[in-house]
C-alpha cells in the first residue's frame, strides 16, 4: 500500500556562520534533539531549491518544491497572492499585489494608510465600480492589503511597480518592461486605474470619517508585483496525488493552491512569530488521512533571519523542535524536513546556500548523519540535491511513483 | 593510447535497507570481495539513472546510460523490443509489442496461447498475408510473443493497448490516448489487425492441430506498448565509438541496437537466473579488442528484486562476484560497475533510489571507498551524478573523448 508524504518547510531555516555563535548556524548552535532523532534515522543532504547560488522567493522556492520550473511559471508574485487570498484566476489574467496608501497633494505621506483596518470593503466596492473599459476585479485583503486583476484580453505583465516603495514622492507611473503593444495596454490601464482610485476614493465617506478622526485616509491604490497568470497542470495530474498546504501567508497558500492542492485553515496558524505550531502539527495529523500528501509551511525562522537576530532564531527553532515531538507517533508516512530557501541573520534577506534537507521513514537508506543543520546535511546519503526533484524522492520511496518506461 | 570502456549493468541492484537483513540492503550483506577490491581500487559513487526519485525502465534506464534523454526519444516500448528481435525499424514507422493469445466467444481465455512453441513462424506467415491497406510487418518471437511494426505515412503511436492484460474479457480495442488525426489512424489499423488475425487464424492448420491434441489455439495477435520508432544518431557519431553489447533480453539487445551497436550473442547468456555468467565475463573478454565500448547487462538482480527475495539476490550477487574473479586481468580498460535502476526486494518493482556505481581503471581518482554498496558509494568521490553522463566520464578517462571548446 502507498504510504503518506509530508514536506515541513522550515521557511528560511538555513543560515551562515555567525560570529556571535563561535561561527556556528543557529541550526547548528540551537537544541534539536528531535530532529536530531529524525535525522539519525532518516537520510540526509542539503538542497538547491532552484539551483546553486540562486536565491529563491517564497513563491518560486514553493513552486520548485512542488516540482513546477519557476523559469516557466512564474513572472511575478500577483497571481499568487490573489489565489492565496482565494481569488479564481486563470491563464491570460494579469495579476498585482497592492497596498491601500495615503497620497497629499501628489504625494505619498503613507504607503499603508495607518496600516487600516476597517472599512477596505466599503472602499474596495467603491474601487470595483470604476470604469476602466476592460474588466477588472479588485478586492481587499488583510490590513492595508489588496489584489487587482485585470481580466482583458492580449496584456502584458512585465510592467513596473505604481509603487514607489518610498514616501515623500509621488507614485510612479507603470512603464512596461519590455516595450511591445501588450505590455503597453496594462501599463495604460493601471495607470488610468490609480488615477481613479484616487479620484473615487480621496471623497469616499469611510475616508472622510478616518479623517475627522486624524487618520491617514485610504486615498490611493498602489500595484506592484505584475503577473501572467500562469498555466500550471495540478499536482493531481502532473504526480498522480491529492494534495493540501498549511500555510500562514496568502503567498504560500496561493502556490499551493494554483497547483491544485486543497488549503487546510488552522486557526492560530499565522505565519508569524506568534504561530501556533502545536496546532500545525496537530492539523496535520488530523488532515494527512485525507491525503496523499501535506505540505506544511512555517515561517517563523524566515521573519527573524530577515531581521537579523540569532539568538531569537535559535529559540524560534528550539521552539519547532520541541513541538515535532508530536510528529513522532505518525506511521507509514514519509518526512522530509527542509526550507525553501535559507535567510541567514547575516544577510537578513534570502540567500541562495543551499538548505539542509532530511527525509525519514520505513525505507530510506538512513545514513551515519545525526544532526540536523547545513554542515551536517553535506555528509548524508542525499549528497546535494535539487529542489525540483524531492516530490519525485518522496513519491519513489511512498511507492507512488509511476514508472517512466518498461 | 586510448582504453577500452566496459559498462557492467547489474539490472536492479539497488535496493533498499532490509528488516530481515537487520536494515542492510542485499548488497550490503552480500560477501562480495571481488566488487570491493574493484571498488576500493576505483572511485565510488551513486548515480541517478534519469533523475531523483524518477523510476526507470529497462529502455529509458539504458538509453539514459548511453547518453540518449528517453524524454526526447522514449514513446513506448515496441520500437525496442523490434530491434530487438534484429528486426529493422525506421523513424516515422510504430511498433507493438504482441503476444498470441486464445480467444473464444469473444473473451480472452489464454493471453499467451498455452505459451505456443511451435508453429508460430507458420502463423506469423498467415498474419503477413492480411490485407491491412497499410504496409506493416509482423514477426513472431520467443514462445507466444511477436513484434509487429506499421510502415504507413502519418502514424501516431499513443493509442491504448489492445492487450487487456487480463483474461476472461474481450480484447480492448485501441483507442487514441491523444485525440488527433494521426492516432486515431493508428487505433484504426490495429483493431482491424487484431480483427483480422482472429478471423485468419482460428482456422489454420496449426490451430486445428492444435484443439485437436488439447491445446489452447493460437488465435488472435494482441498488440501492447505502441511506440515511435525515434531518430537516434549511432554511438559512432554521437560519441565517436564502435560499441557492442552483451544481453539476455530483447528489450536491451533492441536499445543497443538503436544506438547503433553491434550484439554479441553469447551462448547460455539467458537473461534468467540460470545465465551462465562466467560465459558473459569471458565473452567480453574475447571481444573486446575488437570494439571501445562492451556494454553487458546481467538481469537476475532485477528478477528476485521483482519475487522480493533478498536472500537469493545475495545468492546471486555473490555468484556474480566470484566470476568477476575473471575480469580483473583485464588491462588498459576503464570498468564502470553499477544498474539501470533499483529493483528493492520490498518494492517488488523497479524504483527511482539511485545505484551505486564504481569506476575502476589506471588513472581514476581512487577514493577512500572500500566496498561496493548503495550507501558507501555516497561517501566516494563521485558524488551523486546522473546517468546520461556516465559514458562520458568514461570516454574522458579512456582519452577517446573530444574537447569542446579550444
């Protein structure tokens, strides 16, 4: 019979030597006995999400993962943030992420708007009744969040951000990328768009009352992150199994769910630093007889190697550890733990080492490694693998795998 | 001087950890002192036929092996099991893999037509007489099995196989997999054949000679594994070698043979368990001065990897070392030892584990690797690599390969 197959992604676990750590990780400084244990027991490696020295997003770390080429699928991150939020998209639709902003005399005073948190409905149904001569729909997400999609026909995604990503100047007009007619039409259209977010918005009464209240008013729509929505065979054809994705942040969920998998909502998953990983990993537990296979996102390790602490990291891992105590118990399912890329405190942003990578279960050909971290993984049976290839390993060794040939 | 090249394919060797063998693979309990000096001699690895995790067959995994990608010319397997047999096929041209089979009143009773022996050359002979209004070739083989290959213009070779695999039921008509013109062709023409065979068959002489004496008649030809014989440049050209190729079954004989290499026929050389493998070792021996490249393939590993007997692959593996006793006086040859994929006794079935494999010769850089297995070939100094690049690392060492580049 197939066994089960769970991916733990350890967003952004891998690190560098840290000098305030004697030169160790904190994966390598931090108390892991539990996934020591894993480790020992399973067969170890580290693991070029995309490729050696190429440092993956979340989204196309994600889609590497899941076995999908980010070279092909993946022009920007708005198509994934609208799935992730819930939003149909489909293949020719142009995607962006936004931000509602406060905008003064032409210029940016707030690039969230106080970070709002009522009333973006009212504003976003305002928003949804411009006319801009193609069909769009735009809709508001958490806090000061929104997408757009723009669903005419022959558009371009490769635009540039309306976002300045800076206050004190005005936003930028959209230029396309690459200058051709396609590309043209949606940099015209978001531009005529903002315009007229503004327009409807700066009188808007939600507006008019943030105001009188001293609040930076929600007076403008800000597109960044232009996508093709692209054409992406589920998992369920492309592998043959029915998936699902625990995730705390839109973005994840939206990869996961534009590869067919199912989104299990946990409640006090968040995605943040406050999550709530005892009910992640009880979630998965309670969800994986439903599957063939979970993939569970924690993102923690990811917020504090961006903001470059490693003492707080190395907790933030201890903390993981002790919760996979629970993940013991589990049979006929195989493990692998890994990231989707690493973030070293050193770097605070994204880096492309490779990640450390364990896989566990009845039948791997466990190897001497008994420590889960970067160095340890680069003595293991694994050798240095890519990302693109660990759904296949687990789908060989769950006994999922077809075979190609006779 | 140039060497020679040997590649010694050990089918399905790989394995994975065994209960019963206290958690070693087959290979790992195996007394194999022969392997292990090649191994400690040589430089040790793993090698991933295709890919990690991906599960090969006996053709993809050998044309991999031979530096062909099986995802530009693998479709199916009967173009293979036609060359196979000596028979010449040509781009543009699909064959099918048949057996004869018994059927009466419409339902299958004997997919192998009581495993017929005789008079199947008479048979065939009758087949080749129907009037198909295509040019087609069918040729009988071993036992019940045959070959036939269609020769129209505009064939597709992704249609379903008329073989249902089961008795007790009609033949499955074909039917396009991908539905297009050239398919639908082709679906078209084998039901007539099959149709055809029936009616021409179930009243020839033989048949009649046949029910008389008791036996199951040999009434109806069942194609399977449609395939597009594929455009595949000789080894002399891609790789500038004369090659040769010692096996026991068609199917490998039949890649060989598309990679433009000659087929040693070695006398008790079966493709069983009762391969006379001292035969093998000493018909690479006498042969080689004559070609650069002996490719051997021995395939009991494979067989008791598929019953899922460890204790009898050890017996076989430890057959196998002894006669290796006779390859080590080989000189100026490089020696690659390893299999065309894992074939784990707990799998029963090929798997995507990778093989190990050894390269043994003058000047490789021999490693602190003592022991030919899956999991001490990960500590040597191969490394993982793929199978497609293992002819050229041969070819490199043997001083026959060319430089790109200036």
């Amino acid at each position: 019979m197939a066994d089960k197959i769970l991916m733990l992604i350890l967003d952004g676990i891998g690190d560098r030597p840290v000098k305030e750590l004697d030169g160790k990780t904190p994966l390598e400084k931090a108390k892991t006995p539990n996934l020591d244990k894993f480790a020992e027991k399973g067969v170890n490696g580290i693991m070029d999400t995309i490729a050696p020295g190429v440092i993956p997003g979340s989204d196309t770390g994600h889609l590497a993962l899941l076995g999908y080429d980010p070279y092909d699928v993946y022009t920007g991150r708005g198509p994934f943030e609208a799935a992730g939020i819930g939003l149909e998209v489909k293949p020719g639709q142009v995607a962006f992420r936004c931000n509602f902003g406060t905008i003064e005399d032409g210029k940016l005073t707030d690039r969230r708007a106080g970070r709002i948190k009522e009333g973006t409905e009212e504003l976003a149904e305002a928003v949804n009744n411009i006319d801009l001569g193609v069909d769009f729909h735009f809709q508001e997400a958490v806090e000061h969040r929104g997408v757009l999609i723009l669903k005419g026909q022959g558009l371009g995604a490769k635009v540039t951000d309306i976002d300045p990503h800076e206050t004190g100047v005005g936003y930028h007009p959209a230029e396309p990328i690459v200058d051709d007619k396609e590309n043209k039409k949606t940099a015209e259209i978001i531009n005529e768009f903002t315009k007229k977010t503004v327009e409807i918005l700066s009188d808007h009464p939600i507006n008019k009352k943030r105001e009188s209240s001293g609040k930076p008013p929600a007076n403008i729509i800000l597109p960044r992150g232009a996508g093709a929505v692209p054409e992406m065979k589920p998992l369920s054809e492309n592998k043959g199994i029915k998936g699902a994705a625990i995730a705390g942040i839109p973005l994840v969920k939206g990869v996961c769910r534009m590869a067919g998998m199912d989104i299990i909502d946990i409640e006090g998953a968040t995605g943040g630093l406050d999550t709530d990983i005892e009910a992640i990993i009880k979630g998965i537990k309670s969800n994986i007889e439903n599957y063939d296979f979970i993939l569970a996102n924690i993102k923690g390790f990811d917020i504090l190697g961006h903001d470059g602490l490693p003492h707080e990291k190395i907790e933030f891992i201890e903390k993981l550890d002790e919760n996979l105590e629970h993940l013991k118990d589990l049979e006929d399912i195989y493990i692998a733990i890994t990231g989707d890329h690493s973030t070293p405190v050193t770097v605070k942003g994204h880096s492309g080492d490779p990640s450390p990578i364990l896989i566990h279960g009845e039948e791997v050909r466990w190897d001497e490694v008994a420590k889960f971290d970067e160095r340890s993984g680069t003595k293991g049976g694994l050798s240095r693998i890519y990302g693109k290839d660990v759904l296949n390993i687990l789908l060989d060794l769950a006994k999922i795998g077809e075979k190609f040939g006779a």
